[in-house]
C-alpha cells in the first residue's frame, strides 16, 4: 500500500514489503500492471503519482526505448525512489512541472481516490498529454479488498486506513474523464467481469485532437 501524505507513519504498511513477501498477492498486482501496460501507446510515460515506484520501476524495465518519469510529492516516496535510482520529480499533481502536450501516456495508478480535488489533476493530466495520447486510470474496490483480506486471514491489511478520501465506481469515472476533456475509450474491471466483485477497475481516456480539457 502506498505511503500517503497525512498517514501517521506508526504502523504503515510499505508497499515494498508486502511484495518483499511474495505469494499470491504479488501475482495478482503484476496481473493488474500487466493488464494497464497494455493500454501504453507512444514513447514518452509519465507515472503520475508513482508511490514507492514499484509501477515506475516495472514501466523502466519493461519499456527500455521509452522516456519514462515518475512524480510525487511525499518525500518518503521520493526518497524510497532515487534509492533504486528511477527516474521520479517532485511535484504536485495539480500543477504538473511538464510543459503542455509532453507526454503520449500518463499512468495513474491507484491514485484518484486519495484526491481532494480529482478533476483539477485530470485537467492538468489532459494538459500535458498529445492529442491523442491516453490517461490510464486504475483504481481499487475497497469493499472487495477488505473481504478478500479477511479471507485470506489479512486482519491488520483489511483494517488498514489507507487514506482515501472516497470510493470511485467505473461510472463516476467515466463522467469525470468526460467532464475533464477526455474520450473514454476502454473500461475493465479485474479480474473479474463485474465491478462488484472485482478488486480493481482500469479505465482509458484519450485526448482526442478536437477535445477541450476542463479550466
């Protein structure tokens, strides 16, 4: 899970070590990157909001002829990232420091749902992609998460506040990418079929040439 601005730090669960321990957890959220990678188009990548860089580093690796950038404002991201020497900035996700139409994919990775002012960073998301470029979205079922977790005997994770200000549906998605400038142009709901029982959903925008993004 994420380091969160505002978290208190005492009992925080670090992404890096719960992949650290392997197993079936792991599986599943390279199933979900996998799922999202294949929605990238272009050569310049931008992971917006990259956490501890566990997606940017997976992007690096897997997309070697590609320019690809990471940007946070934690500085305890920040810090686990330059560890591993990615490429990661800081920045705020509602003033993005890129100038406009400089990148082809922006990532935004389980992100949306720790956001005050969600629309605000997908105008600046709209801003800084190429007419024709794509925002990935991925974002969590909370509910689903929390019973899966308890399945598998995960009491401290499914109790676990990870700071998000709401739960999204692939709906109110879809309304907020149109609101924002963007064309949807897919929507999946992992690994399963239904939104319901599914524990991500992965929607894409394109900046179309003759869309407007949101003042």
């Amino acid at each position: 899970m994420p380091v969160d601005t505002g978290l208190n730090k005492e009992g925080m669960i670090y992404q890096r070590d719960q992949y650290a321990k392997g197993g079936l957890g792991v599986r599943y959220w390279d199933y979900r990157d996998r799922v999202a990678f294949q929605y990238i188009i272009g050569k310049d990548i931008l992971d917006a909001g990259c956490g501890e860089g566990i997606t940017l580093e997976k992007l690096t690796m897997l997309f070697p002829d590609c320019t690809v950038v990471g940007i946070d404002t934690e500085p305890e991201n920040l810090e686990l990232c330059r560890s591993y020497n990615l490429p990661v900035l800081e920045g705020s996700l509602y003033s993005l420091p890129f100038a406009d139409a400089s990148f082809d994919t922006v990532l935004f990775s389980e992100v949306i749902e720790h956001l005050e002012k969600p629309e605000k960073a997908l105008s600046e998301i709209w801003r800084v992609l190429r007419p024709g470029g794509r925002v990935i979205i991925i974002f969590p079922n909370d509910r689903t998460f929390m019973l899966a977790r308890l399945a598998m005997g995960m009491v401290r994770e499914a109790l676990y506040d990870p700071g998000h200000v709401r739960q999204w549906t692939p709906g109110q998605i879809r309304k907020s990418l149109c609101r924002t400038g963007f064309i949807p142009v897919s929507a999946r709901s992992i690994p399963f079929l239904f939104w319901q029982t599914s524990l991500h959903h992965v929607s894409v925008g394109e900046k179309r040439c003759d869309s407007v993004g949101a003042v």
